[in-house]
C-alpha cells in the first residue's frame, strides 16, 4: 500500500491541484494514452477546475460541444457551452468551416441562442439556416422541402438583412404577387430587383399560359404540316418523332382549355397525321428494306459471337480432357465438328467469313488426331512444374549461383513443352509457370542487387590494395588483400572473369611484397629509432604529447612488420630502451600531478566543513522546531549554490577517493537540499493555486471585475517565494499568459461592446430609417397602426439596449407622438365617414322604398351598422322619435327647434332624473342607436333624421 502511493501518477493526485499541474505539464494530447488520460479526466473527475484544465488542454470545438452536451458537472458543461457559443459566433481562436455551423443548428434546438446569433450573422447560408430553424420551431430542419413561412416574417427578414443572397432565398420562398410587389419596393439590391421582376413576369406567365399554350400547339401543329416538304425520310421520321413528343407533352395540358377547343385541336392533329401517311407511303416501305438490312447484320454479328464462343468451349473442353487424361470420343467431337459446319454454312455470314471459321474447326481436327503428342507435352509440362516446385528459392548469393542453372535448364524445358502442346495447355499449369517465374524473378532480383554491390566493393579493394602498394604502405595492403580476396571466391563466376586478370596481377605483386617484407622492414625501423632518439635528446615541453608521441612511435613499430633475422632482436631492444627513457620525463610529471591532486583534497575538506555549517542551520531537534525558528530559504539557497559551485572547480583528485568524498559531500548537503526542495514545492502549490485561480477569472463573464481581481493576484505571486529553477520560469509564463489573455480579454471585450453598440445603433437608425420610408407615403388607418405596432417592436428593442441610445429613443417616442395624433385623426376622420355613409343610406332607403341594405353605401358600413340596418328593415311597426331627438338635442347641446322649448324642458328633467338614479354616463352613440330600432323608418322621420345629424358630423 505504501509503494502503491508513491507509484501512482500525478494525474491520479488526490490534490486537484496537481491533477491540473499534470494536465498542463506531464500530459500530451499528441500521445494517444495520455489523450485519453485527458478525455477521462474531462469527462469523469470529481473537481470543476480539472475537468476545465481537461477540457482547455484538449481545446477542439468537438470535445467543447461534446461536454457542452453530456458533461454531468452543470458548470463545466455550461462553460462549455459558452465556449461552444463563442466558436460559432468567430469570437473564440478555433474556427469553424461554415458546413460545422450548419451541422450544429441542424442537430440542436437553442432557439435563444439562434436568435441571438442571427442578429450578429453576416454569412447567408447561416441566416437562412437560422431564420428557418426559429421561424419553424416543431418542423425538421430539411432544407429541401419548401417551408410555409408568414408573408410577413418574410417581408420583416428582406428589410432587416441587406444581403444578396438572403433575399434570393426570400424570393424562392414567396409565390404571391402582392407579396413580391412588397418586396420588390423595399428592394435596394439591382440584382436582387431584376430577380423580383422576373419572378413577377412568371407568375404573369403562369397566368397567361393558356394563350401561350394555344400558340404553342398551333405551332407544333405548323410543323407537322411542314414535314411534307421533307426530302429526306430519315430526318422527317426523326422530327416527326420529336413533334409527337411535343404534342404530347401539350395534350397533358389540354385542361386549360375547353372541351370543344381540346377536340378541334386534336381532330387538326388527326388530319396532318393521316396526310403525312399516305404522302410517305413509298419511302416508308423503302425504309422498311433498309430495317430488313440492319436486321441482316445483326443477324450476321450475332452469328460470329455464337460460333466464337461455341469454338471456345470445344477448346477448353478438349484443352480439360488432355490434362485431366479422359478418354476423348473422337467421334463425338467429329460429329459436333460437322454439326458446326453445317450452321457456318447455313448462316447468313459471307463466303470470306464462313471459310474463316471452318479454318478453325479444322485446326481443332488436327489437334484430335495429334492427342498423343499433345498429351505427353502435358505430361512433360506438369513434370516440370512439379521438378521445379521442389527447388527452393535462393535466400544468399551462393544459393543463387548454385541454382541459376538449374532454374535455366527447366526454363528452357518449358518453353519446348509449351510449345508442343498446340496451346492445349490448362490455364493452372500455365498460370503455375507463370507464378514460378515471377517468385524466382522476384527472389533474386536483390540476391542480384546485393551480388552486384559485393562485386563493387570487390573492386574497390583492389584498387585500395593498388594505391597502398603504390604508397609503400605494404603491410596494410597485405590486410585490404586477404579481405578482397575473400570476396573474390564469393562471386559468380562471370564476376569473376571480369575482374580476373585484375586480380591475378595483384596476388602475383602481394606475393613479390612479401618476399621483399624483411628488407623494407630493416631500414624503416632504423629511421623510427632515430626519430624516437630526437624526442629523448630534446623532450616536447608538454609532457602530455611527450607520452602521446611514445604511443605513436610504438604503434608506428608494431605494424612494420620483421626486420632481418640477425637485426630484429637488437633493434627490439634498442626500441624499447628509447621508449622508456623518452617517458621518464612524463612520469615526473605525473608525480607532480598526483601532489596536486592531494592539495585539492584538502581544499575539498575545508568545503565540506563549510557543507556541515551549511547544513546546521536548519533545524534539527523537536525543540527547534517548536520555536518555529524562522529560515531564510532565499539566503541558505544562495550559499548552498555557492558551495556547489567551489566544489565542482575544486580540481581533479584520485578518482576512487573522488567517489567517496563526493558521495560524503552530497549526503552532507542533501537535508539542505531537502528542505529547499520543500520549500520550493510549497511556493509552486501557492503559485499553482494561484494560476488556478487565474484561469478561472479567465473564465468569468464579468471581465472588468476579473482584472481588479487579477491584479490582486499578482501581489500575492510577488510575496511568494521561489519555486525552483524548473519550474519557476514555467509557472511565471503560464501565470504571466492568463494575465495577458485577461487583460486581453477585457480590451477585446471592450472593443466588441463598442463595436457591437456602434453596430447595433446603425442597424437599429436604419430599422428606423426603413420603416418610415415604407410608410412614408400611408393614409389609412390599418397601415397607420402596423406602422405604430412596428415603432413599438423597435423601440422595446432599442430600450433593451446597453449603453442606452437616447438620441434614437428621442426620435421613435416623437415619431410615436405624430403618428398616434395621425391616427387618432385617421378615426375620426372614418368615424364621420361612417355616419355620412349611414345618413345617406337611411335617406336613399327612404326615398327609393328599395330597402336600407340594397344602397350602395350599406357596402362601405362596418359590420355594426350593417346589422342594425338589416334589423331597421325588418321593423314593422311605425315609432314616435320626437322624445328621442330632443334627448339627442340635450345630450349632445345642441339647440332644439323654438316651437319645442317647452317639451325640451320636461324632456331634460326626465333625463336628469334617469342620470341621478342610475349614476352611469350616458353614450351618445349607443343612444342614437336606441333612437334608430325605435321602429320602421319612413318619410316622416326624415325630418327628425335632419335635426340629428349635425350631432354627429
């Protein structure tokens, strides 16, 4: 359990912290395993910061929208949802191909994210895309069926995005012509206006198609009639043919016509037809010879095809009967041969063509009566590829030279069986040959290769044997020739032919050399001895190369070889006597080397007294650490460094004692640095944590408040200690990078809410500018308040704004103003034209006595009045409206007739009376319609009709 701790893997930690360290330092995503070690980590581990250190170190769109999707942490998968959000609107490093976006809204359903997206997307297929996808939230995203979009969610779109293609898409989308004439005035594109009005023109044309059709018809028919002048039949059959087509295609669209018409058409059809016949009647029997002919050759090709292949089959029938040794019945196959015969002759082919195939059913006769020869060539062929199969193929040179002729001889053998056997030869023995041919072509083809390389080096040996002989360099020529010798023997013997005389000349010189060796020896010896005598008269100044020119001369001496017999002994002796004085001086050298070397014992002594003192100033006992005596880590790392240092330039010592002393040295020092090492592991857990902390301000939202708190952090990292050389810098560029993505974040941040804010008040000052040019020119009241319902749309959007946009809030609460008093006289204006269009009908259904609901102006009435009218004319009882129209009178304050003051008066109290007792208002308008269903209207309430309709105009 114990070595179970020490061997697990950072990553595994319990420390998050250092399972976050692993991550960014220990774990590559180039190496599959540890990929998947971060794969793991980011999908399965129980801390928030080490699945997002996961997730950032894998840093693909793929695995941000996978946990986005299925991480079962809410805040990792939210923060991989923004991550997610942030690559597909381009604001993220990893970007996207516009097929991948497309991909995404097609396989999810974040309709507040589309649409938030789509206020920001530029590119056309991705405001399709999205606009579909919200406009048809329960419908399959499949951009291959036509959509049933509102005209004017439509309409909306085509103002709000200025793009080409966006627009085009709009128009494939609508079918309706006031709908496109919509379009086409809001229209600010030439291209995208020409598309309107060709669309128009088409939906025209739909409508006119009748007209075209008929001409179309006439026309075909027009063309039929011509065809009588046609010379050439096969050309008339041909248009013929293709204006039946056509006609048709048209008979499939008879139906917009009648059925008088449809029959004219088709009995002018008729008629054309049945002339065309009898005009054509000899070339159409002439034609009919010419089909007879094509016939006949078809007929002939299919004969040739037949008799080919039945040949075939004889072929490899008889071919399979040979080698599989059958009996043949000769007989049969004379019978069969004659049958053949017979259809050649009796077939339509020409007396070339049947002479052709009767010279193949010969051949086939010969081959019967030559079965025996045929039948041991097959023999003899599959003994060969049986003898063969047992030759293995050559896996060395000497393979290969060996059995190069015994693989020709076969070879040569086949080719005479083959031959022989009049192409009776079964595929699997001839495909077996092949085989062996290729295998063994194949097999030393780089026996060939490595046989040509030796014979080249080969080469090279003898020359080098040539150069070193012409150098004088003897004994190493007699070296390089044993060796070219041996790769002599080793190649084939065409090889060797070629470099024959090459080598002959220099086996005969090698073996002069080494007659001559004694005498060459003797005298270059000498030299050598009295080269060695000038360095024991005048010893090198450095003793070093005094003792390296000894090895040199002694070298030198081994490889002359023997001098003459009576010399070699003597001149040995007198060699070795010079070597050895010729060192003395070295070896005093060597001695004053090894005092040295004492004298840096010492001082490496004196450096491990001041190792001990290092050492003794942390504390050691239980007491001093209860004390909690304070250690100045940055000074005792200073001096430990220092005495490191003095030790490695200390000098040499002897290299056993060195062992020793260093091994002492290091064990003094290593609670030290010990206790450095921890001291550095906790500064790198504190600056761990801190980058830790960092990433996660890097991940915040609220990007100002970050930086005031990143800021904070830098103070805590300047009052940490030191983390070790290792890991100090990277600890620094990792914290100094979170920083710099901070702040960058906020500059970026505050450049796209500026851009963004700029963006937004032109696009929402254009909104504006759009719909007061659309109804610039409206006057009635259901276009007034769309009007007033799109300002409202569009200023609740400019209110939802930040910062505020106050100047354009200012202009749509004014434009809001002049609109509603626009309306609001608009009504007015309709009210009165109601009551002058209700007046008028009372008076003309009084005057006519045809009825309230048969007057033109009971057309133009809403559906209030309307019904009224209708149950006005259904009154048959006569009413009194004297009492009512004063009561109008009072209501509305205007003056009664002088002669009824007194009735006014009494009508007022009772009014009065009625307001007092009931407390509710009276309407005006509803009284007057009391005082219309008081009973049949007739001539005599004209007058009252008169007296009331000032109260109302």
């Amino acid at each position: 359990m114990i070595f179970s701790k020490f061997l697990k893997k950072k990553w595994q930690h319990k420390n998050s912290t250092v399972r976050v360290e692993a991550i960014n330092s220990s774990l590559s995503i180039d190496e599959p395993e540890q990929r998947e070690i971060i794969e793991a980590l980011a999908a399965n581990d129980d801390n928030e910061n080490v699945r997002r250190a996961a997730l950032i170190k894998l840093n693909s769109y793929q695995s941000w929208l996978t946990h986005s999707q299925e991480n079962n942490m809410v805040k990792v998968k939210q923060y991989a949802g923004k991550k997610v959000c942030a690559i597909l609107t381009d604001q993220d490093t990893i970007k996207l191909s516009e097929q991948d976006k497309l991909t995404y809204i097609k396989n999810t359903n974040d309709y507040s994210f589309f649409e938030t997206w789509l206020k920001t997307a530029e590119e056309a297929n991705l405001i399709i895309t999205l606009f579909e996808k919200i406009a048809n939230k329960t419908q399959a995203n499949d951009l291959s069926n036509k959509l049933t979009l509102k005209p004017q969610v439509l309409v909306n779109l085509f103002s709000l995005k200025q793009n080409a293609e966006v627009q085009n898409y709009i128009i494939s989308k609508v079918d309706d012509l006031d709908t496109l004439e919509k379009l086409k005035k809001k229209s600010q594109q030439l291209e995208v206006t020409q598309r309107l009005t060709d669309k128009i023109a088409k939906l025209h044309y739909a409508i006119e198609q009748p007209i075209v059709l008929c001409k179309k018809i006439n026309l075909v028919l027009a063309k039929l009639q011509a065809l009588k002048d046609q010379y050439d039949y096969k050309e008339y059959l041909d248009k013929r043919e293709s204006l039946n087509t056509e006609w048709q295609a048209l008979i499939a669209e008879l139906s917009a016509f009648d059925t008088a018409e449809n029959n004219d058409f088709i009995d002018k059809h008729q008629t054309i037809t049945v002339q065309l016949d009898k005009l054509f009647a000899t070339k159409a029997e002439q034609h009919v010879q010419d089909e007879i002919a094509r016939e006949l050759s078809d007929a002939k090709q299919k004969s040739r095809i037949h008799f080919d292949k039945t040949l075939a089959i004889i072929d490899q029938t008889l071919t399979t009967s040979i080698f599989e040794n059958d009996d043949i019945e000769e007989q049969q196959y004379q019978t069969l041969f004659d049958k053949l015969t017979s259809e050649i002759i009796a077939s339509v082919l020409t007396k070339e063509e049947q002479n052709s195939f009767i010279a193949k059913i010969c051949q086939q006769q010969q081959k019967l009566q030559q079965l025996p020869e045929i039948a041991q060539s097959v023999s003899d062929a599959t003994h060969l590829i049986s003898k063969v199969s047992q030759l293995a193929m050559p896996t060395t040179v000497a393979e290969m030279n060996e059995r190069q002729t015994v693989y020709q001889d076969w070879l040569g053998e086949w080719t005479n069986a083959e031959k022989n056997s009049a192409g009776a030869l079964p595929d699997s023995i001839k495909n077996a040959a092949n085989e062996i041919q290729r295998n063994w072509r194949q097999a030393v083809k780089p026996l060939q290769q490595a046989q040509k390389q030796e014979f080249s080096v080969t080469q090279k040996k003898l020359h080098d044997v040539k150069r070193l002989i012409a150098s004088g360099k003897y004994n190493a020529a007699f070296g390089v020739f044993k060796k070219a010798k041996q790769l002599f023997n080793a190649l084939s013997e065409q090889q060797q032919n070629r470099i024959q005389k090459d080598y002959d000349s220099l086996s005969e010189k090698i073996a002069d050399l080494a007659d001559w060796e004694h005498y060459i020896a003797t005298p270059r010896k000498q030299q050598l001895l009295a080269d060695i005598k000038t360095i024991v008269e005048t010893p090198l100044d450095n003793p070093n190369e005094q003792a390296e020119k000894v090895k040199q001369y002694r070298k030198t001496w081994n490889s002359l070889g023997h001098a003459d017999d009576d010399e070699e002994q003597k001149l040995n002796t007198e060699f070795n006597q010079l070597c050895e004085t010729a060192f003395t001086p070295c070896r005093l050298f060597f001695a004053e080397q090894e005092k040295l070397r004492a004298q840096h014992l010492l001082t490496r002594q004196g450096f491990m007294e001041q190792a001990t003192l290092l050492a003794n100033k942390l504390p050691s006992t239980t007491e001093d650490i209860d004390q909690n005596i304070v250690v100045d880590f940055k000074a005792l790392e200073v001096e430990l460094n220092q005495v490191v240092k003095q030790w490695q330039s200390a000098g040499q010592v002897d290299r056993a004692i060195y062992q020793e002393i260093n091994q002492q040295f290091n064990n003094v020092l290593q609670p030290v640095k010990s206790a450095i090492k921890v001291y550095h592991d906790e500064n790198k857990e504190i600056k761990q944590q801190l980058i830790g902390t960092a990433k996660q301000l890097l991940e915040q939202d609220d990007v100002f408040k970050a930086v005031n708190q990143v800021k904070t952090l830098q103070t805590q990292w300047r009052n940490t200690g030191y983390s070790g050389a290792k890991v100090e810098n990277k600890l620094w560029q990792t914290f100094r990078k979170i920083n710099d993505d901070i702040f960058t974040k906020r500059d970026q941040q505050s450049a796209i809410e500026k851009s963004a804010s700029t963006a937004k008040t032109a696009e929402l000052e254009l909104a504006l500018q759009t719909l007061e040019a659309q109804f610039s020119t409206i006057n009635q009241l259901q276009e007034l308040q769309d009007f007033e319902q799109a300002l409202q749309v569009l200023y609740h959007e400019v209110t939802q704004q930040k910062p505020k946009m106050v100047k354009l809030e200012k202009q749509i609460i004014a434009k809001e103003k002049s609109l509603a008093k626009k309306i609001v006289d608009c009504k007015q204006a309709n009210e009165k034209q109601q009551w002058r269009y209700l007046f008028t009908a009372l008076e003309q259904g009084v005057a006519s006595e045809a009825g309230f609901t048969e007057q033109g102006e009971y057309q133009h009435l809403n559906t209030f009045w309307q019904k009224k009218l209708k149950e006005l004319t259904n009154k048959e009882q006569l009413a009194n409206r004297a009492e009512a129209t004063l009561e109008l009178e009072i209501l509305s304050g205007i003056p009664s007739p002088s002669e009824l003051q007194q009735s006014r008066m009494a009508v007022q109290v009772n009014l009065m009376q009625t307001q007092m007792s009931s407390g509710a208002p009276i309407d005006l308008e509803d009284k007057f319609s009391q005082w219309l269903m008081l009973g049949k209207f007739d001539q005599q309430d004209i007058a009252y009709l008169n007296r009331v309709k000032p109260i109302f105009q």
